[in-house]
C-alpha cells in the first residue's frame, strides 16, 4: 500500500523525481568505478609481486671511482660466482641464491631472428623468481659444468620465432652460436618496470663466459648480478642484513669502506606499492562517496518541500483515521524508493563507465560483487537516513493545524 502510494507521489513530479535520483546514480556510479579502478591497480600490483617472485632481493656489483669520476652500478664487477653458494651455504634464511650474467642479441630460427634479452645463470635462478617451465626441461649438471649449448626461452620469444610450432628441440642460434632449445618457460608477464619477463633467453652460466659475453674485466667467476630467494617465513631485513656483513667479509670491507655492492629488496619495495595502490583505492571510493551523501542531502532537501507542499493531505489522512507511524511510513518509503531506483540505475551506469575505462583507456578495472553491494546499500541507508527527518516531522503534524494550513 505504501509503496503504491510512494510511486504515485514520484509520478506526479517525475522531474523532480529524476533530478532528486541523479546525486544518488552519480554516486553510486562513481563509487562502482573508483572502487574498480582501485582493485584493478591492486590486482596490477599483486600480479607484479607474483610475476617477480616471492621474497626476493636482488645483488648487484657495486661502483668504481676513476680519477674522481664516480660510475654506475655494476662498474665495479665485484661479484664473484662463489659468493652466491657461499650465501647458500652460510646463511640459514637463504633458499637460493642465482649468479647471472645478462646481455640482449639477436635470436634467429630459420628465416625468423628476434632482438632478446639473454640471461646466463644456474638452475637456481627458476627457484628464486618461482619459474616453471610449460614444457621440456632444466639444465643439466654437464651442460653446467661444460658450457653446454642449450637454451630455455620466455613465451615472447617463442611466439616471435615458432608462432604456434613447438620449440622443444629445435637449433636457434643466438649471437651466432647455436642452441638447442630444451625447455619453454611459464607466463610472466610485464615487470614493474613495464618490461616483458617473456622476451627472454636462458643459457647455463658458464656457456654465457665461454660462448656469449665473455668473462666480465677478463675475471673467470666475475658476475654482474645474484638473485637471491629468502625461505617463506624468514625475516628480510634479517637475511639482508646477514647478505651485506657475509659480502663484507668476503670482500675484505672494514671500517667504515662502503660497500661495493648494492644490495635491494624488491618484494618491500612492490609491497610499498601494493599500499599505496590500497590507499589510492580507498581515497577514491571517499571521493566518491562524497556524492552519494551530496545525494541524499537532496533527497532530505526535496521531501521536506513534498511534505510541505502535500500539508494538508497529511491533515486529511491524519483526520480520518491514519496513523503517526502510517504517515512516517508513506514519505521513508518515498525517500526509499527515490534512492533504491537511483541505486539501480547507477549501477548499469557504473558498470558501462568500468567497461569504457578499461576498454578505451586500457586500464586495469576489477568489477566485484561487493562493490555493487555496498554501493546499493549504502544507497538505501542514505534513503532511510536522510528520508526520516522529513517523515518524521510529517508523521508529528496535528491534523487541525495541518487542515488549515494555506
């Protein structure tokens, strides 16, 4: 009965109706978009840490200084292979510990070539950025040791080279040297770098010295970076911590030397983001949620003119035989209805603006459930809380007054 009677208020003032409904659509829209955006970023992120690998810090050669002049990172080619095993061995909270070398050349399959990155290294480098192969299989202790000519390769290049052929044995020939593919690696996907994992090479380490690059400054043993893979529960800033003073010593740093490495942890710093991808979310959905209260200010504002405006059929309804609580009933159903249908409609908007966000500005969007709920909900309590001042000041007229008001 109430609801027919809230309808049949709304359909006399349809314009009313409709502009009072618009703060509501906007905000819910805009509450399912941001809360969208936001999951997507967070979604993006997490799907970055998982692409990197879990627990990860990453070695790096330290500078040389020449006459004054300072390099970069990596001049210095301090590294040696024996300080990944000797992290192994010495250090508990370290699973695996990868020397790499790393370069990019041309890779050629008959009348396909492809420029890629080319990474020599150890089998525990799939350990410690949690790689799996799709197919074939790892290195082998003798082509380890014997600079075997086998190679793995990421999903990227097989798709420039093969297209949809398989590339388990098959001869490449990277810089001019032949390979033997032996493996294909699972999806990566880009970096938080924005760089494709799967456009990659792997060789045995020693193929790399022998075959490829060449020992780094003339140095057998010389690498230029160590993955290094903590066990799932360790402390990080501990296992760094012991990274840095094992290096030290290894190294014969005392005093106050600086060291000539440079030592990150990528899985904080993509957990830094992940935060403030969760922050951003959270102040987007607020920002939102602004025109949803800006919304129900409106439907307050407009039901107490219907209540107003509708004085003496309150004074009637009042007068023979209607209840306080029925009148109270009659305008919350109203502000009810006007937020519930606004709710509806905000949704089938918010969800076409998720689709052209991620459609035209490819954008990573994650639509849920949830969002839709609590954008419905929060529509409806809005309605209910802004609708009941209105109400109650209608249900508390007293018929005489309300019969005689002009």
């Amino acid at each position: 009965m109430n609801l027919s009677i809230a309808l049949q208020a709304l359909k006399v003032n349809k314009l009313r109706s409709g502009l009072t409904m618009l703060g509501i659509i906007i905000g819910v829209a805009a509450v399912i978009v941001m809360i969208a955006v936001g999951s997507g970023a967070q979604a993006r992120v997490k799907e970055q840490i998982a692409g990197l690998g879990s627990n990860l810090m990453i070695l790096w050669a330290g500078s040389v200084t020449t006459a004054g002049v300072r390099g970069g990172t990596g001049t210095a080619q301090t590294l040696v292979e024996d300080d990944a095993w000797a992290m192994m061995r010495e250090i508990p909270e370290v699973q695996a510990a990868a020397p790499m070398q790393r370069g990019s050349g041309q890779v050629v399959w008959g009348n396909s070539n492809w420029l890629a990155s080319i990474v020599g290294t150890t089998p525990e480098y799939f350990d410690a950025r949690d790689w799996g192969l799709v197919s074939g299989r790892s290195f082998e202790a003798g082509e380890l040791s014997g600079a075997g000519k086998v190679a793995i390769i990421g999903q990227t290049v097989a798709r420039e080279l093969f297209g949809d052929d398989d590339p388990i044995d098959q001869i490449i020939r990277v810089r001019g040297v032949p390979f033997t593919v032996i493996g294909l690696l699972e999806r990566k996907g880009q970096s938080m770098m924005g760089q494709d994992q799967d456009d990659i090479v792997i060789i045995p380490l020693s193929t790399a010295r022998n075959k490829i690059f060449g020992a780094l400054q003339g140095r057998i043993g010389r690498v230029s970076s160590i993955f290094i893979k903590t066990k799932d529960g360790a402390d990080m800033q501990e296992a760094e911590d012991k990274v840095r003073e094992l290096l030290r010593q290894r190294h014969r740093l005392t005093g106050n030397t600086p060291d000539d490495f440079s030592l990150r942890n990528l899985t904080e710093i993509l957990q830094a983001q992940e935060t403030a991808s969760k922050i951003m979310a959270i102040l987007l959905a607020a920002v939102a949620s602004i025109s949803l209260l800006v919304g129900g200010i409106g439907i307050m504002n407009i039901m107490l003119v219907s209540v107003t405006e509708r004085t003496r059929e309150i004074g009637l309804r009042l007068a023979i035989g209607a209840r306080g609580k029925d009148i109270l009933a009659q305008f919350l159903v109203e502000a009810i209805t006007l937020s519930t249908i606004g709710g509806i409609v905000g949704i089938l908007l918010g969800g076409l603006g998720t689709w052209m966000i991620a459609e035209l500005a490819a954008w990573p969007v994650q639509l849920s459930v949830l969002s839709i709920v609590l954008a419905v909900g929060f529509s409806a309590a809005i309605g209910i809380f802004f609708g009941y001042y209105p109400a109650r000041r209608a249900s508390s007229m007293q018929p005489i007054q309300a019969l005689r008001y002009e």
